[in-house]
C-alpha cells in the first residue's frame, strides 16, 4: 500500500502517494514530471540521477524518498533563479557547447553548483576531485571544467 509523503521539490512542496522505500528518482520522475535527475546505473555509482538534498548532493537512485520529509530537494530544473533566469553555471555550459547527448548532465548541474555555492573560486584541481565520480560517456570533461570555472569567475563578478 502507497504511502503518503510529503516532499519539497525546488521550493514547492508535495504531497505524493508513493511507498517510502521507492527511490526519490522515480518518485521525480513519474509522480512530479522531472526529468534532469536521470537513471544511469541504479547503484549510485554514475551521478545522473544526482540531485541536492539541504544543498549536498545525493544519489536519487538509491534514497528513499520516505527519508525526505522536511528536507529541501533541489534537482537541475530548480537551479535556475526565481524569476526564470538560468543559473550562471548553466549558462556556460551552453556557451561551451558541453554537454552532447546531455543524459548525463543533470546530475553534473547540481553537482557543479554544490561546489559553487560554498567554493566561489575552485582551482582546476579542486574542481576535478570536487565531480569525481560523476561519469559522461560522451567524454565532455574538458569544456565542463571551463565552463565550471568561467561560471565561478562570473559568479564572483569577473567576467
Ligand atoms: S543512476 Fe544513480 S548514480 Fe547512476
Ligand atoms: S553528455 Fe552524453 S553522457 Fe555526458
């Protein structure tokens, strides 16, 4: 029997019928119509599904969603600002023209931002070892890391 289970997802809250053990990523998926958390390998070994969870980020294929209440769930759609404008960090990944198939992406955006949002100005280095563990099969690393970098300078009003 489905549970009901109340979550906030990108600043609005619901409330869902799902059993508590599901993963959050198939409650976003197929019960809120979200789809930048994606399902690469289930077993939290990829980063697709990524999303922030009180700003850190989780594996969404592997957390329960009953695990939640309370907590403020961020995935790439809520990047963006209230008023609609993208996030920095978006908006350099499409000038780098990063992302290719995109599937992995998703989980990149939030993982980036996590980093931005308590490091304003990562070295190359930190970036790298900060997206550890996140993995693209187009092989988009190198216009990534750019595009984190140059999101940082702007952020920090250098560029
Ligand atoms: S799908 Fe969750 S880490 Fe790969
Ligand atoms: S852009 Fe295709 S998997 Fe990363």
């Amino acid at each position: 029997m489905a549970d009901t289970i109340e979550i906030t997802v990108n600043g609005e809250r619901h409330s869902v019928e799902a059993d508590a053990a599901t993963p959050l990523l198939y409650v976003l998926s197929d019960n809120l119509g979200l789809k930048g958390a994606r399902f690469g390998c289930g077993l939290a070994q990829c980063g697709a599904c990524s999303v922030l969870v009180d700003g850190r980020e989780i594996r969404s294929c592997v957390t329960p969603v009953g695990t939640l209440t309370g907590a403020k769930i961020t995935t790439a759609e809520g990047l963006s600002a209230a008023n609609g404008n993208p996030h920095p960090l978006q908006e350099e990944l499409i000038a780098a023209q990063a992302p290719q198939c995109g599937y992995c992406y998703g989980g990149m955006m939030v993982k980036a931002a996590e980093l931005l949002a308590t490091n304003p100005n990562p070295s190359r280095d930190e970036i790298v070892a900060h997206m550890d563990g996140h993995i693209c099969r187009c092989g988009t690393y190198p216009r990534l890391l750019t595009a984190i970098e140059k999101a940082a300078a702007r952020m920090r009003g250098n560029a």
